[in-house]
C-alpha cells in the first residue's frame, strides 16, 4: 500500500518509464469486437459514441459509460447481482441536449 508523506516521492520518473514500457499494445489481430482493454466502444442510434465497461459480482454490479459526443458520464452502482442497467440509458437520456 502507497502512503503519503510530506516531502516524498513515492513516484519516481524512472518508475513512471519503466510502468509505459510495461504497456500492452494489442495492434493485431484487429477484430470488430468494439472491445479493447476493458472498455466497449459503440455508436448509439443518436450517432454518439460511447465508451462504456461494466460488471458485476456476488452482491453487486456496475456500468460506466461516457458519451464523447455530449460529455455526459453515467456510473451505476448497485448491490445487487445482475442487476438490470437499462435504466442508463434513461439517466442518460435526461441530459441529452
């Protein structure tokens, strides 16, 4: 665990270099999945287009979405398993402009 302490770095610039060298560069095979690190990329039926990623566990599941087109994010938090997350789309809907 990372503490804070007045006047010390915890992160040094060799360990930021060393961390992007690490990356991951998934360049190929290139397959419309619309699925990549974690996020689904889609364009709604508006022609926004959204960047979203959710998921879910024993007790609890959860959605986050970013619409690039209206600057709208939607985050929902539930504890329940497999809850339904249409209601999203409403929250949503009631920001669009």
């Amino acid at each position: 665990m990372l503490r804070s302490v007045p006047g010390v770095r915890v992160r040094t610039s060799t360990a930021a270099s060393n961390e992007k060298s690490m990356c991951v560069s998934l360049l190929y095979p290139r397959l419309k999945t619309g699925y990549g690190i974690g996020w689904f990329v889609r364009t709604d039926s508006l022609g926004h287009r959204w960047a979203f990623h959710g998921g879910g566990s024993v007790g609890g599941t959860t959605a986050f979405g970013l619409d690039r087109d209206s600057h709208v994010v939607v985050a929902i938090l539930t504890n329940l398993t497999d809850a339904p997350l249409e209601p999203a789309q409403e929250i949503e809907a009631a920001f669009e402009r």
